[in-house]
C-alpha cells in the first residue's frame, strides 16, 4: 500500500467514525439555533445590530454566579 491509499484510508477511517459527545453538543447547538431563530426572527450569521462583546460578558458573568452556586454546595 502507498502512502496516498494509506491516507485515504486513514481519512476514510476518521470520517466514518463518530463521537458521540460531540454529536451530542452539535444537536444541542442546532436546538439552541432553532429557538433563537424562533424567538428573534433572525440568524446568528444574519444579526449585525447586537452588542455581542456585551452579551458575553453578561453570560460569562452568569457563568461564574453558576460555579460559585456550584462551589457553595459541595
């Protein structure tokens, strides 16, 4: 075998085989798009008119109050 079939096999081997967690985040990215899209009648792609550096901060402001919840109840 040369070193081409050898990295179309190699290719062909991880393109068949899947990761179930990550299958698992990508089906929970396409609901959240969905209900997104739902909610604010626009995409991700197509919103230009959002603070999104201010959005962040408000979710990563929430994701500490979330490990600090997390942290009291240990």
């Amino acid at each position: 075998m040369n070193s081409k079939q050898k990295f179309e096999e190699m290719n062909y081997s991880l393109e068949t085989k899947k990761d179930l967690i990550v299958e698992l985040v990508i089906n929970q990215f396409k609901e959240r798009s969905k209900k997104g899209q739902e909610k604010y009648s626009t995409t991700l792609s197509e919103n230009n008119t959002d603070d999104f550096l201010q959005h962040l901060k408000e979710e990563l402001m929430d994701a500490v109050l979330y490990i600090e919840k997390l942290q009291s109840i240990k």
